[in-house]
C-alpha cells in the first residue's frame, strides 16, 4: 500500500485506551528496556556477596555475609517480581489509566499526541527509541517523554507497517 504523507491530513490516525497488560509492558519497556545491565547489578552483588560469604566458610563470619546477601537478593526479587507489579496495578486502577483515550495523528514531518483532551505535537527527529514489545509499542522523545501505544489498536487501523517503517528510519 502506498501511502502519501501531507501537512494538512494525518497519513496515519489511531485512538486507543491501554489495558493493564499493554501499560505494564510499555513501563516495562521504558524502565527496564533502557537499563539492561543495571537491573542485574543488584543481584550480582548479593550473590557475589553469597559467595564470599561461602569463601569465608560457614562456620565464622560467612555465614552472617551468606545470610546478608540472601537477605539482599530476596529482597530485590520480592521487589521486582511482587511489589512493583501489584503497585503499577494499584495506580491503573486508581487513576483510571484504562479509561483515558489516547492517539497518535501522524503527518510528514510531525506527529500529534492525544490524551485527557491535550494535544502535544513532535518532530519525528525527537524520536530518540522506538522498541516493539509484545503488546505495545514505546517511544521515547529527546526531552524523555514515554509515549506508550497499544499493538493491537495499530494493527486494527491496517496500517501497522507503516506506522513501523516510520520510526524504524530514525
């Protein structure tokens, strides 16, 4: 399909409301997605921490730094795979973030963002990452806005391909 892109008409429109799956991966694509080696640091460290408590033997002081290191990485485990989860549900429910309508009007050198009724116009040379998740899309500009959109609204509109090939040039 080819499809031509002007100023005055959108080339590309789509409104959406994200579910809890689609915002929870695209805060998960915009936190965890920038810092792939900093989310493992913490448990290195507390296993490195096991270790050399192991090293120091279990019967003296070691077994105060395998103990403390255990206690560090279960922790961090409880943090990352209960706590914050059940927290970013808890405030999508709370703020109501699945009622919000949201869109995305793209023309040939800008793009319109849409929620709660404001309008934020970009550049496209803003667009600083643009990363395909399972369910939802992430975009990031330069002054670190998170544009998080719904996969499966782009695909309804039949145009995904082009709403992809679009930020995968930048």
């Amino acid at each position: 399909m080819n499809i031509v892109m002007t100023e005055s008409t959108p080339s590309f429109s789509c409104r959406y409301s994200l579910t809890l799956s689609e915002a929870q991966e695209g805060f998960a694509l915009a936190t965890f997605g920038k810092k792939k080696l900093t989310r493992f640091i913490s448990p290195m460290i507390s296993l490195a921490i096991i270790i050399w408590g192991v090293s120091l033997g279990l019967a003296g002081v070691g077994k105060i730094y395998v103990m403390i290191g255990a206690t560090f990485l279960l922790l961090h485990l409880l943090m990352r795979f209960f706590f914050l989860p059940r927290m970013f549900k808890r405030q999508y429910l709370r703020h109501k973030f699945g009622e919000v309508e949201q869109g995305i009007d793209l023309y040939q050198s800008y793009g319109v963002l849409m929620a709660a009724g404001r309008e934020q116009n970009f550049n496209y040379t803003d667009v600083v990452k643009f990363i395909a998740g399972r369910v939802s899309y992430m975009l990031e500009l330069q002054d670190k806005t998170v544009i998080i959109l719904s996969k499966a609204a782009i695909e309804h509109t039949g145009q995904r391909a082009f709403f992809e090939s679009i930020f995968q040039k930048r």
